[in-house]
C-alpha cells in the first residue's frame, strides 16, 4: 500500500487521543502483525521499524513474545511474516457457528450449483469465514475466505442490515431486502456476478451473520433465494439448538 501517512495506516495516534486504559505494549504488538499481514513476502526488523516510525530496540521487544506464542516466525533470511499460531487462532473464531454452518453450504452449494459462502459482520465491515464451492459445475465463481467489504456491500451485508431496525439513509437495497426477507445484488463484488443473501437469527442477540449463495449465468433469483432463506433458518435452528426442518 503507497502514499498516505503511515501512521493512518497502521492505526497510530497521537498520544492525546489515547485511551489511559489501553496497553501500548499490546497496541504496538498488534500494529506489528497488522504491518506484517501487508507484507507477506516478509519486513526485517529495519523495515519494521520503518513502517512503524520507531526504533529496531523497540521491534525486537515487541517480536520476542509475538515468536514465542508463533504469531510471527523469522526465516533464514532475517525477514519475519505471520506465523502458524495465527492460524490456530482463527480457527477457533465462532467455532459453533462454522461447525453449523458448513454442512448446510455443502448442500445449498451443490443444490444450486452456486458458490455459498457464511459472512459475518465485525463492526462496519462483512467478513466472509467460509466459502463452499459446487462440486458439478463447469463454471462457478471462486473466492478466499477473509475477503472484507462494506457492511452495506453486496447481498451477505446487506442481508444483516436487514435483518435489523430500520436506520436513516440506509441504502433502497437494504429496505427492499426487509420487504422480500432476502437480500439481492449485482456485480458489486465481481462484474457479471449475481449474489442473494439472507440473514441467519443468532441466539440472544442482533444478526450477526447472514448466508448467500453467487453466481453467473442467469437463473430465477426468488427460487434461489428460497433455498438460501431455508439454509440460514436450518442454521439458526440448530445453533438454537431445534430439530432443523427439512428441505
């Protein structure tokens, strides 16, 4: 990433603004990973230090407990990137919620021939956490887990905006999905790709996470969606802990 202030970038502020409650140690740790994840062929302590405007002393402080819990390794080049221990981490990210959901993409997948996916929402951004592709198809869209986009972005966001109280100046997109009880959009991640969505009820709480299901060619939108719907209930049913229904 080029230009702009690096200390936009990697989330530093001026001291003033800072929360007395927060530990900078842990603050200059994470802004280590976050700067390594923009680089993953790589930074030697140097550049490190470079990208966060402090100094080498500084960065081997922070990366000594980052190796030893293998957030970080360093190869035989001197460089560090992400480690292993990241990994681990995130597959414990909502562990019940994707151990529910991926039977149930398997199925929608496969029963309409279309890329699903189980998106989740972190603050104002949607984040996809599993992605299920169709196993007979001679064409379909593919697309890494982790991608990010706006909340109010493509039909797995807009079906979670949806699914909660109306809010001034949310997009015609998000009404009519409230209207329908389903999410629709077109060629807002990928040109040529149409995307439906529905929200999946999380127990206790506002909708976290919806379900939606892309493709290409063309193809009846509502039925489509019908059996999108039917997946996020059968999930929300099951993390609830009900019989799912069948269908």
């Amino acid at each position: 990433m080029e230009g702009g202030d690096p200390r936009v970038q990697y989330g530093c502020q001026p001291m003033a603004a800072r929360d007395p409650a927060h530990s900078l140690t842990l603050e200059r740790g994470l802004r280590v990973l976050r700067v390594l994840a923009e680089h993953p062929e790589g930074l030697s302590v140097s550049g490190l230090a470079a990208a966060l405007e402090t100094h080498r002393a500084g960065i081997y402080r922070l990366l000594g407990p980052l190796a030893e819990q293998r957030l970080v390794v360093r190869d035989e080049e001197g460089l560090y990137t992400l480690g292993l221990g990241l990994i681990e981490l995130a597959s414990r990210v909502r562990p019940r919620l994707q151990e529910v959901a991926m039977p149930a993409l398997r199925t929608l997948a496969d029963e309409l021939g279309a890329t699903t996916a189980l998106t989740v929402r972190d603050g104002d951004e949607a984040v996809v956490v599993a992605v299920v592709e169709p196993r007979s198809t001679d064409l379909h869209i593919a697309y890494r887990t982790g991608l990010r986009h706006r909340l109010d972005q493509a039909a797995s966001g807009i079906a979670i905006l949806a699914a909660l109280p109306p809010q001034s100046g949310e997009r015609s997109a998000i009404r009519r999905a409230r209207e329908r009880g389903w999410a629709l959009s077109s060629g807002e991640l990928l040109a040529g790709a149409t995307g439906v969505g529905a929200a999946v009820a999380a127990p206790g709480g506002e909708p976290a996470a919806s379900v939606s299901a892309v493709w290409i060619a063309p193809r009846d939108e509502a039925a489509a969606a019908a059996r999108v719907v039917g997946c996020a209930e059968r999930i929300a049913a099951a993390l609830h802990g009900a019989p799912a229904a069948a269908g």
